[in-house]
C-alpha cells in the first residue's frame, strides 16, 4: 500500500471531538462542585460514609470546604506546588535550611565542620542573611495587610513571612480575598438555584 493512499485525518472531527471532551469535563466539574457533601462535625454521616468506603476519609471531594485557619496556613494547604514539590516539605526544608546558616554564620565551636568557618566566610553567611531577613520584612509588612483583605491573622502571616519568606506570601496571595469568596458563593448559589428550577 503506497503511503500516499493513506486517509488523512479530518481536522474538523479531531475538533469536535476535543469540544466534547471539554464539554464533557465541564458538566463533570459542575456535577462535582454541586454534590451533595458530607460535614466532617456530623458524627452519623461519617459513621455511615467510613462504613460504605473505608478509605473516603483522604477524599476531600466528598466534604464540605472547612475554614481556612491557623493550622491550614502553617501545612500550606490549597497553595500550589512550587516546581512539582508541595509547599509543606518545602518549607519545613526551607526552615531547616535557614537555621543551619544561621548556626554556620554565628556559633563558632573549634571541632565541628558547620561551626569552625573562617572569620571572612562567617561574615559574608551574616551579611547574606541581614539582607535575606530585610527583604522578608517588607515582605511580611506587605503580607500583613493582604492578610486583612483575605480574612486571615495577620500576625501568624507576618511572623511565617519573616521566616519562610517569598514562599508564605506566594501561598497568601493565591488565597481568594473576602470579596472573591463572597462572589463565588453568590456565583455557586445562582448556579444550584437554576439547576434546581431546571429539574422542575
């Protein structure tokens, strides 16, 4: 069979079959977004959830969104991996990191590689984390008044901006401010009042 007998693939079907799958994944996302979801206080619901599927617990599809708090900020939850690492490991590693320069950079105990730097390279760690530690400052200035627009402490973001930096205020920002949330609440009510008249 000669290669110029071959059919070429029809552009508008590959098209329109990309619609429907798009189309597809849409009505999934608002199917799922409008389920009927379980509060993790009501003991009974739970109770009959674990029952039916042992392992739904890990399924926050299934729940109804808790309060962003204190504990949510510290894990980093709903921010989004920074170079397909999450934001918890990277700022436990970011913190772990940042305390092992500070003891290269200020404990001097002859003996032991980290704290037995020359003088010069001692001093260079300090300058470099002076500078660091300035810059999350302004950060955490910044980062206590986009807190306020967004309903959270502003202290607990300010002191983890100090200390984890760019990457506590990169998990800030992507939170919704009160505004945004309170028009995606007014958005998702329209959207299941019509679905309801529509299934009437």
């Amino acid at each position: 069979m000669d290669v110029a007998d071959l059919p070429l693939p029809d552009i508008r079907e590959a098209r329109s079959r990309r619609r429907e799958r798009e189309e597809e994944a849409e009505i999934e996302a608002v199917e799922e977004e409008f389920k009927p979801k379980i509060d993790r206080n009501d003991l009974e619901a739970m109770k009959w959830l674990n029952e039916a599927q042992p392992f739904a617990d890990a399924d926050e599809t299934l729940f109804e969104e808790e309060e962003y708090g204190a504990v949510s900020a510290l894990l980093g939850e709903k921010a989004k991996p920074f170079l397909g690492i999450g934001p918890g490991p990277l700022q436990v590693a970011h913190f772990i990191g940042s305390l092992v320069i500070l003891l290269m950079a200020f404990v001097e105990y002859p003996g032991f590689p980290l704290t037995n730097l020359p003088t010069p390279l001692r001093n260079c760690f300090q300058g470099g984390l002076a500078t660091i530690y300035a810059v999350n400052a302004v950060m955490a200035i910044l980062a206590t008044f986009k807190a306020g627009e967004r309903g959270q402490n502003p202290l607990l973001w300010g002191i983890k901006t100090v200390t984890v930096g760019g990457l506590a205020f990169d998990q800030l920002t992507q939170l919704p401010t009160t505004e945004e949330a309170e028009r995606r609440r007014n958005v998702k009510g329209k959207r299941a009042l019509g679905k309801n008249k529509s299934k009437r």
